[in-house]
C-alpha cells in the first residue's frame, strides 16, 4: 500500500457502552494502525454528551470513512445493538463496504429458543425464528458476506479489499492516461503530415512553373 494513503474505517459496535469504551477504542484503532488504515471511532475523550450531537458526530465519521467496521456481536439479547444496525444501513445507502464480526457465530435459529406448543421454527411467543443460515437478521448479513470473529480479521479483509480498488483505480487512470497520450501523439502526428503537405504544395508549383 502506498505511505501516501490509508484508509479510513469507522469503527462500529456497542464497544462505546463498555465501562472501559474508552481504552477500547484505542485498541482497535491500534489494530487500525497496525494494518495500514486510520480508525474512526466514534466516542471521544470529553465529547459533550448531548444525544443529537452525538449523532450527527458519528453521521458525519462515516462521512468521511471508506468503509465501515460493525461488531454485530449481541447485546443486550440475541441480536445486535441498534445503533449499530442503523449505522451499517446508513453506510450502504451512502455506498460504502461494510465489513462485519461478532463474537458469536451461532446463526440465529441457534440462538433464539424455539417452543414447540407454536410448532416449528416459532419462539415462546409464536413469532417465526429467521432460519437463513446467518449470524443476524437477513437486512444485515448478506448471503455472500464473511461475519469474522474478531475485529482484526475483518479490519484485514477491509484494509485488503480497500487496497486492491485502489490499486485498479490507479492501473484504470494509468491506462487512461496512456491512451490519452497515444491519442494526442497521433493527432500531432497528422497535424504534421497535413502541415508539410500543405507547405509542399507551392514548392511543387515553384519547380515545376506552375
């Protein structure tokens, strides 16, 4: 990767509401660091803790990121933090890859505790338990998409996947400007056959006493 870019991750997951949210940010932005990018956490030392402003604060980070990191881990439940799911929304809508991990790898259907006086596949109050294979709800874990265990791994493949766009927006721009200059070389190259026929013609006349 080139020393003049890095990109950059927000940092998504309910690791702000840890006792020690804090120290936790800077370790994954250390891992950020460490694997070339710049981490964007959202919770900052003496941040005012004004629910609007916090919000917009962290709408405006994935702004700026290039990608999104969420921990879909559970919380509080069996399924991942809110704010977090509106987070990773808010970056496709704004056409940015999300990369995802979690602590825990059980799909949902081995999670959520099925009672079978609903029948099949229903929980205790008969509500249909989502079976797709997936560690959280089908809006957020496409069919495709890897789920790491670890926010260092899913980091990685970020900062990796990040990388080689880059790399073939620069080989796009090259080959660009290659056949701009090709372009530009042939057409000088006309002007000059058309610029020494046109001064050939009165020579011509000249010598032959026309």
């Amino acid at each position: 990767m080139s020393d003049l870019w890095q990109p950059s991750l927000y940092l998504a997951g309910p690791e702000v509401f840890r006792p020690d949210a804090l120290a936790e940010g800077e370790r994954l932005k250390a891992i950020c660091r460490d694997l070339g990018a710049l981490g964007l956490y959202p919770l900052q030392e003496g941040e005012v803790a004004d629910a609007d402003e916090i919000r917009a604060h962290c709408i405006g980070l994935i702004g700026r990121a290039d990608a999104l990191v969420a921990d879909i881990s559970p919380f509080r439940g069996v399924h991942m933090d809110p704010g977090t799911a509106f987070e990773i929304g808010y970056a496709e809508a704004l056409g940015l890859p999300v990369f995802l991990w979690s602590s825990d790898s059980r799909d949902l259907v081995q999670r959520i505790a099925a009672d079978p006086r609903h029948g099949a596949g229903r929980d205790a109050e008969g509500h249909l338990i989502e079976d797709f294979a997936r560690p959280e709800n089908l809006m957020i874990v496409r069919g495709d998409q890897k789920v790491h265990a670890a926010p260092q791994d899913a980091i990685a493949e970020a900062v990796a996947a990040l990388s080689a766009a880059a790399g073939r927006r620069r080989d796009e721009a090259r080959h660009r400007a290659i056949h701009h200059h090709t372009r530009m070389m042939v057409l000088a190259a006309l002007a000059a056959s058309l610029a020494a026929a046109l001064a050939a013609g009165p020579i011509i006349d000249w010598l032959t006493g026309r």
